[in-house]
C-alpha cells in the first residue's frame, strides 16, 4: 500500500488513520514545489492533482473521506468503524461525510472571515459546532468510549484549526480535541 504524502497537506489525515491501523504502507513523497502532484503519473491516481491519495495493488483511492472509509473497511480488527448493517453504522457514516461536506468549510470560512452564505451548501461554524458538540455528547469520543474514524476526520478538522492558533471557545469541543492530541498516532502536520 502506497500512501501519497507531503506533511503540509490533508495526506496527514490519511496517514493518521493508516497509523491508528497499524497498516504497513510506503510513503510517497510528493513535492508541491516541483508540482509533482499535477504529472501525468499523479493525475492518473488522483485526477484532481490533490492529496491525499492511496494505492492499494490495483485499487487506488482519494479523498480523505474514502480513504478512511477503505482503510477501517481493510483492517477491520482495528474496530474503528461500525460494521455494515449495524445500527451505528449510518451515523458513522453521516460524521464522515459531515466532516468533509459541512465543517470543513464552516471552518475555513470562519478562519478566513468570510461570511457563509447559504447558497454556498453548507451551514455556518457556529451551526457546525452546535452538532459536532451534539454528536460528541459526554464522549469521550462520538461513539463514547469507541475512538472511530468518524473521529480522525472530525477531530483532525479541529486539530487543523488548532494549528492555526485557535481554539473553538466550546469546553466539550475543545477537551475532546485534547484528547486526541494526546493519543500515540495522532495526525502530525508540518514537519
């Protein structure tokens, strides 16, 4: 298994899950600099010339979303997702999407002050926040004491925004982001 990767992107995410695992996989070094991720090689994986990007024998996939959704599905005795027809698995599976499709870019538009306009698709940060810390309930993570990878894309979301130097100003969101700072394979960015 091949992960594509440079430590200043959302391959990070990726990784992070790949570790929680214990997957064996090869890093792939992309440099954005020399645009390595935009070659005719790249592009054949990952046609949107983004990271991240997985490959795995003869199945690639892209979108941190999917490649969480593919990794948990590989390694099930990792147990960090509900199993097919099981009576969590749909809200496990509405996080996943939630945290790509809505908090993603209520955080960016919030990071970025930008107002969000409803147009747009998705809802403000402050809606965000309000079912994330719905979601989350007493925790400690958002299916209790079962860390999924509902929670390596919601929490890395907030781990991002933390990067950037802010908190959320939500006891219950923030403490839960502590948490996952403190786990062993906990995304790393940057280095």
């Amino acid at each position: 298994m091949k992960l594509y990767y440079n430590p200043k992107s959302r391959a990070a995410i990726s990784k992070w899950m790949l570790d929680e695992c214990g997957a064996k996989y090869e890093i792939v070094p992309i440099n954005f600099e020399k645009r390595e991720h935009k070659t005719p090689e790249f592009l054949k994986i990952n046609p949107a010339g983004k990271l991240p990007a997985l490959v795995d024998g003869d199945a690639r996939v892209f979108e941190g979303a999917a490649i969480c959704m593919y990794i948990a599905e590989k390694y099930p005795e990792a147990n960090l997702a509900p199993k097919p027809g099981s009576p969590e698995r749909g809200r496990y599976l509405s996080l996943m999407v939630y945290s790509t499709s809505q908090l993603e870019p209520a955080m960016g538009d919030k990071l970025m002050k930008v107002e969000t306009q409803p147009q747009r698709g998705w809802t403000d940060f402050e809606t965000v926040l309000n079912v994330v810390e719905g979601e989350l309930g007493k925790g400690p993570y958002l299916f209790g004491d079962w860390f999924t990878a509902a929670d390596v894309m919601i929490g890395s979301m907030f781990i991002w925004m933390r990067m950037w130097g802010t908190k959320t100003g939500r006891p219950t969101i923030d403490a839960y982001v502590d948490r996952l700072l403190a786990r062993p394979h906990c995304m790393k960015m940057g280095g």
